[in-house]
C-alpha cells in the first residue's frame, strides 16, 4: 500500500518495508501458525477455545501464581496478552 500511495504524495516509493509481526502466544521467540493450533487465536476460534488459549498458552511476563504477579508485577517486554 505504500508503494502505491507514495507516487500521489510526491514521495520516492520505498525499496523495502519493515513490520513487526504479533508474537505467538509461547513468546516472540516462538512461530506463530496456524498448523500449531495453539500458537495463535484464530478468527474461527469459538469463545471457548480463545479463553483457553490465553489462560493455558500465552506467555505471561507477571510470574506462575497470582502472589508471584502481585508480588513482582509484570514485564511487558514479555506479556503477550498485554
């Protein structure tokens, strides 16, 4: 889209773009796909399966418990629902 937007704007079409994709829910380390049913939240997914996704799969950057997250608050650099 940029490169088609960029000629009626008086600007020089870009070479390449740069984005950053969504993490999987194990973590940005991990492959977001859709052949691993639990590594991402699909449009598909019923209510049911999203909430078990996100309580038993995503990458919490706030601790094991509840305490360890009160306690120690979270890191956003990690948290994937964040």
């Amino acid at each position: 889209m940029t490169r088609d937007v960029a000629d009626k704007l008086n600007y020089k079409k870009p070479a390449s773009i740069y984005s950053t994709f969504f993490p999987a829910l194990q973590g940005a380390k991990e492959k977001m796909s859709s052949s691993i049913p639990n590594s991402a939240i699909l449009v598909t997914d019923t209510p049911a399966e999203i909430k078990r996704k996100v309580n038993g799969f995503a990458l919490s950057g706030g601790g094991a418990t509840l305490e360890e997250h009160k306690k120690n608050g979270a890191d956003l650099e990690v948290d994937v629902p964040y």
